[in-house]
C-alpha cells in the first residue's frame, strides 16, 4: 500500500454538498484543502459531493478539476441520445463506474484512497422505503463497491436511472433528511464541528418543484421518490438555516461560493473552467481561516 498523510484535523468532520457541475467551483476546494494539508478524518458527501470526497480522499486535486470540468467534453458523457437510451441525460454507468478504472478517462487511485486513514460517509435515497443509506469504508472493499455507490448517491432523478445495489434501487442522496448536505452523518459520527463546503450562494432559496403531478407518474413503483422530491425544498432550506446557525454559534466554517455563474447541468467547458478558478480565488483567501478553524495556523 502507498504511503499517505495521515488525518490532520480529528475534532473536524468535513462535509461537501452536492449541485451537479456547480461542483466545477467546489472542486477547487478540494485542492485548496489538499494544498493547505487539511486532512480531516472524517468525510462525507452527497450526490456531486460524493466525487469530490472521494477525490479528496485519493489526494488527487487534478482529477477532482478533470471530473467537473474538462470530462464534460467527452463524446460519451452524456446527451439527449443516451437519454433516448435509458442511460441518463448524464450517462451515469459509463461517467462513474467505468472512467474511473485503470486506463480510461479519470482512472481513481483507489491504492491511495484506501491507504487513506480517514472514515468517510457517502449518502444515497433508497427508493422502496424512502430510507438514507450512508456507506463508508466497511461497504467498499474493492474499488467496484465504491464506484457504484457513488454513483447511486450522484443519481439525479429522471435524468439519470436508479442503481440497484445489493437487490435495493437508490438515486440521488439529495432526496433524504437533510436535502443534501450530510449534517445528519456527521453527527452520527460523532462529531460537533464541521467545515461545510456549499455550491449555493448565502442567499440562496430552493423554490418547491412545478409541475407535482409529473413526479407522481414517473414514480408512481417509488411514491417515496416523488414524496421526497416534492418535499425537498423545505429540508434543504432548513438545513441551511441549520448551517448558518452553527457557522454564528463557532461549530462550523462555512465556504459558500461568493458567484455561482452555473447551473448544476452546465456543460460549455469554458464556463466550468471560469467557476473552478472563481473557487480557487475564493478557496485563497479564506483558506487561512479554515486553518485557524481546524486547529493548524
């Protein structure tokens, strides 16, 4: 096995929150807490977020940039051809369980991310129960195991199709008690303090779903799919408000992107190059603070 850096920070649970390619501005996080050696150990993440804590656990700051920017302009990444297919407007089989494998596109070094000290959490919904499941290191003895759980944990509903795991079908983790953002795991980890990576600006409001009927009919096998989505809104604004409250009180350090210029399915390369270096200019002038926060400066 490689030999790593161990965990940094041991009082500090790290937590990413999901967006799709907003994930373009937080990955560059990811390379700034790498650079900093801000190395919690414990991590997890949702959705986008699962990628960038898997990135951040295999110490690999180019890849996390490679896998929300550059990848988008591979021809199998995703269209409304491979939609047509069954295989998701992103194709979600090819992006996450075979990119990520020696000599293709984003090879993982799943070496490195195993040699890692640090536990993680990667969140997804279960579909018959409307249960969140959280995975870590006791779920993913070969990096098969961890690919495909990530992969159900960034599974956007409709636009990609559910994973079947172990004979349960799961999408995207964003669906479960907390909207999106993994306090709940954190917490159950036994931690009090968090540094909380969002990929909304602080003024940010989720507006309820249009179109409810809709849902309803495409989840009619899964009711508590269309139940969980339409009811989002409510908990994902709740724990904002949650993080916020903590951020006031000292238990967290929150970074929340100053300027999101994209929306969670941008794929014009130039722009999701533009939002990466935005969070690698914003990640250099607060990195100090996360330091001081996390017990380093």
């Amino acid at each position: 096995m490689p030999t790593t850096p161990s965990s940094t920070v041991h009082d500090v649970a790290l937590i990413f929150e999901g967006g799709g390619m907003r994930a373009a501005l937080t990955s560059a996080v990811v390379a700034a807490l790498l650079d900093a050696g801000i190395y919690c150990d414990f991590v997890t993440g949702i959705s986008a977020g699962s990628s960038n804590t898997v990135n951040y656990l295999a110490r690999d700051p180019q890849r996390a940039r490679r896998s929300f920017v550059e990848f988008v302009s591979d021809p199998r990444f995703g269209s409304w051809r491979t939609f047509a297919r069954g295989e998701g407007w992103f194709n979600a089989r090819y992006i996450y369980e075979e990119t990520s494998l020696p000599d293709q596109a984003l090879p993982l070094d799943f070496e490195t991310f195993q040699a890692n000290d640090a536990a993680f959490a990667i969140g997804a919904f279960r579909c018959g129960d409307g249960q969140e499941v959280y995975w870590g290191r006791d779920d993913v003895a070969t990096l098969r195991d961890l690919l495909v759980r990530v992969r159900a944990s960034s599974t956007m509903p409709v636009l990609m199709p559910p994973v079947t795991i172990d004979g349960q079908v799961y999408v995207d983790g964003a669906l479960g008690p907390t909207g999106g953002i993994a306090l709940d795991a954190a917490r159950a980890a036994g931690y009090e303090r968090f540094l909380i990576i969002l990929t909304q600006e602080r003024g940010y409001v989720k507006e309820p779903l249009r179109y409810p009927g809709f849902y309803r009919r495409h989840f009619r096998r899964y009711p508590a799919v269309a139940d969980a989505l339409l009811s989002r809104f409510h908990r994902y604004n709740e724990t904002r408000e949650e993080v916020f409250e903590l951020e006031r009180s000292g238990q967290a350090m929150v970074f929340a992107p100053e300027i999101m210029p994209i929306s969670n399915g941008e794929r014009n390369v130039a722009k999701l190059a533009a939002a990466h270096q935005l969070g690698l200019a914003q990640a250099g002038r607060e990195v100090g603070a996360w330091k001081e926060f996390c017990g380093l400066a």
